[in-house]
C-alpha cells in the first residue's frame, strides 16, 4: 500500500496528494513489487533499500549510497497475541528531495503526523521529521513501559495470594518483553547519537537540540526498562524461592505425618504375631488399650516433631 502526504505552504497542513512530488513524504506499508517499482523510478532510489525493509529482522542502523541514505529504527508494537513486540521502521531521504517511511506492518506512530498534530512538522523538513520520529518512537516506548510496570504490579498482587505457574509465566513474558526492548533501545541510541554527529544527514536550525532530547529520552527510556527488568528479575527469583520453600514444606510435612502414621501400624503389626504380651493380649479391653496407647504415643511423637520444626 503506498500513501503520499505533502504539507502545504498556505496553510502549513499536510494533506493527502495522488502523485509524488518534490518535498513529498511518501509511505509504504507492506508495498508489492509494482509499488516499489514505481517509487523507485519517480524517486530514483535504488530499489534495495526498499526491499530491505520487507525483512522483520532488519536492526537499527544507517546505509548511505549515491542515491540517498536509509535510518532504520525499531518501533514498539502490540502482537495478534496481545504481547508487546519490535518492528523495524525504514526512513529513507533521497537525493531528489523525498522522504520515504517504509515498514510491514502499520505504524500507529506517524499517525499523528498524518493528522495535523506534530507541532511544527513539515515534510520538506526532512531532518527535523526524521527526528521527530524518533521523538515519537521514544514516547511510544516509555508509555508501554508504564504499562509494563502496572501488569508487574498486578502480577505481583496476584502472586502474593497464589503462585500458580501461570503468574510465574507471565512474569517471564514480561521479562522478555523488556529485554527486547532494551536492545532496540540501544540500538535505536546508536542510530542517534550517529546523526548527532551531523555527517549522515543536514542539521539545521534548532535540530540538535531537538536531536539532544530526543537522545536524552531515549536513555531515560533505557533506564526505565532495566530498572524495570531488574525489579521484575528479582521478583521472578523470589516467588520462584517461595514456591520451593513452600514444595519443601509439604514434603516435610508429610514425611512427619508418615512417622506419624506409622506408629499405630508398627504396634498393631508387632502385636498382631503370635507372640505373648502379658495380660494385655487376653484382656477384655486389649483393643481398647492398644488402640489409645497408639493414639497417645503417635501425638507424643507429633509433639516432638513439632518442637524439632520437622511437621
């Protein structure tokens, strides 16, 4: 699917255009080979670093060729399963004043772009859009990392009342939730400090400092995501402590109940052989006796485990 988007000059709105022009932001999603053809004829880029981004494995990076120069970013996203994932996100600034967004899926993040609501956005500004994305990218993470703290919170509520391996479970989906996101964080820091360097692409006016708080959220958003990690990791480790602790408890108490327990079973078997026990064995009330002296000693040695915290 291929849109073209152009912000006018009279009313400095962007608005959706049939043909491609100058200074026109054009978007990709998941284009077939007739799209890319055309872009690539009317943009003359090379056509690879289109098809590149047709890969869901590409990382965070910058290529530059004679044609133009494609940044490659990792956007977080929410799966068909309902988990937070990566995707890559290729921008790519041509030498004859284009600026191309090209991905698989839908990114919910140039919306507002496309809506009119990004101060100061233009796509002529091709820098200054490149590092507005970048902008939006980091608030997209540090909103789902809020969220990711409430789950973990929620989690942890729940653990505390039963720690069934279904919550031990989603803990780690969180965990490797966060672990993913860490790296693209990284990764995308890389991308921007390499910008800041001014040798990929033109700063103008006023774009390193938006560039400088661009990367000062993204390390505010690295940092988020390994306390987050960390305190998630500690937690895991200590329910995965409480549900052993609590395994051995029950072994040790039912090893205790089975001393317990045996103790009327081994008199009733000694006395149930053919062997002489005094009165006892032809008295009226021998099962009467038996019976209670194996109560009372079997809670003699209850008391005793007790006491020894073995039961």
């Amino acid at each position: 699917m291929i849109k073209i988007y152009k912000t006018t000059n009279i009313e400095n709105k962007i608005k959706k255009i049939k043909r491609m022009s100058t200074d026109s932001w054009i978007d990709l999603v998941n284009p077939t080979r007739e799209e890319i053809n055309r872009v690539a004829e009317r943009t003359l880029i090379d056509k690879d670093l289109i098809t590149k981004m047709l890969d869901a494995d590409e990382l965070p990076r910058i290529e530059v060729d004679y044609t133009g120069t494609l940044i490659v970013i990792d956007i977080p996203l929410i799966s068909e399963d309902r988990e937070y994932i990566t995707h890559p996100l290729g921008i790519i600034i041509t030498k004859s004043n284009y600026i191309i967004t090209v991905s698989t899926k839908n990114m919910d993040i140039l919306n507002d772009f496309k809506r009119n609501i990004v101060h100061d956005f233009k796509t002529a500004k091709k820098t200054r859009f490149v590092i507005q994305i970048f902008i939006k990218t980091i608030s997209k993470y540090l909103k789902i990392l809020k969220e990711i703290n409430k789950d973990i919170d929620e989690t942890e509520d729940v653990l505390k009342k039963s720690t069934e391996n279904k919550d031990l479970i989603d803990l780690l989906k969180i965990e490797k939730t966060l672990v993913y996101f860490i790296t693209s964080l990284k990764e995308n820091a890389v991308v921007l400090n390499k910008l800041k360097n001014g040798n990929v692409i033109t700063l103008y006016e006023g774009d390193a400092d938006l560039l400088d708080d661009a990367i000062v959220e993204m390390n505010q958003a690295i940092d988020m995501a390994t306390i987050y990690r960390d305190i998630l990791s500690s937690i895991t480790d200590t329910y995965g402590t409480i549900v052993s602790n609590n395994l051995n408890n029950i072994m040790k108490f039912l090893a205790g109940m089975t001393i317990v327990l045996s103790i009327p079973t081994i008199i009733s078997s000694f006395l149930g052989m053919n062997v002489k026990f005094g009165n006892i064995g032809i008295s009226d009330y021998s099962a009467v006796i038996i019976f209670f002296a194996s109560i009372i000693l079997s809670i003699a040695v209850a008391i005793w485990l007790k006491k020894k915290d073995m039961l």
